[in-house]
C-alpha cells in the first residue's frame, strides 16, 4: 500500500506523476532526453542502461518498464534484455555497451566508485565522451527514479505481461506524451 493516497490503478510513477502533475513534466523531460533524444547509442541501450540500474536498485516496477522498453527496441528483444539482467559480461551486447553498463553499475553503488580505469575501459571500446556522460547521467537519474517510485511504497503489476500495451506507447509516442496536465 503506498504510503501516500495516490491515484487508484495507476502503478509505479505514473500514479506519482498524476499525483504531482508540476513534477511530472520536468521528470517526463529528462526521460525523453535522455532515453529518445539524439544520440549516439540506440533508445533500445539506453533502455537497457535504465533497466540495469533499476534492477540492481531491486526497483521492479522501473526495472520491468525499462526492460519492456529495451525488449522492443534491441537486436534479440527479451532474450537480450533477460541476458544483461543476468550477467551482462556475457550478455550478446557490444563491448562498448557492456563497458558502459559496467560504469552505470558503478554510479548505482555511489558516483564516486567510478574511476579512471572504468572510463578507460570504456573509452578503449570506442565509446565517446558524450556517451560516458550519458551513461553516468541516466544511472544517478534512475537511481533518483527508483527511489522516488520505491520510497513512496508504489505498486507494480507483477508480471512483464502487464507492461506491455505502456512500452508499446513509450516506444511509438516518448515520455511527454505521457506527462498529465497541470
């Protein structure tokens, strides 16, 4: 039960993003930035960059969302996503994204974990700077989603089933089509 009254039936932060319309927008714009604007790496590996994070944030209502996102847009759908989920150092990923997923999971423990040798790293697989900022960007924004939709107690439907029709309308439409009026 969420530990404020938000909007019946509506799981995860989209209950929250009703409830708060004036924080909705801002939060829905820096989604859409950051996982549809242009960029180098694919909306399908920033979805799978966002659903790192939030699987090692235990966040199941982010985690699966993402998840679902990713599992539309990249090479292999879930048999790719279940396998970063998994192990992401043999997941059938880039080694540039599996060099980025390894810096995402080091903001996840505390920003100041990520060091020289993890850029490095990344750098070495060609990714750029612009993609190293990205990475940390999006990690430190869903460990701030993650809490944000696990310390209000939000539910989440239990199954990936049940994510499907809302990844099918951020795929098709982006996140500020989802932002509530306010």
């Amino acid at each position: 039960m969420p530990h404020i009254a938000l909007p019946e039936g509506l799981p995860g932060i989209v209950g929250l993003l009703n409830y708060r319309p004036t924080t909705a927008k801002p939060l829905n714009d820096l989604a859409e930035v950051l996982l549809r604007g242009d960029n180098t790496l694919s909306r399908g590996e920033r979805e799978l960059i966002a659903a790192h994070v939030s699987k090692l944030n235990q966040c199941h209502f982010c985690y699966t969302s993402h998840a679902t996102f990713a599992a539309l847009q990249v090479d292999g759908g879930w048999d790719t996503v279940d396998s970063v989920a998994a192990d992401p150092g043999a997941a059938p990923i880039s080694p540039k994204l599996r060099a980025l997923l390894a810096i995402a999971g080091k903001v996840q423990q505390g920003g100041l974990t990520v060091g020289e040798a993890d850029v490095a790293a990344a750098r070495a697989e060609g990714a750029t700077d612009e993609e190293i900022h990205d990475t940390v960007l999006i990690a430190a924004a869903f460990c701030m989603y993650n809490r944000y939709v696990d310390g209000l107690a939000t539910w989440a439907p239990a199954d990936r089933e049940d994510y499907a029709d809302a990844g099918r309308m951020i795929v098709e439409l982006g996140y500020t089509a989802t932002t509530p009026p306010g």
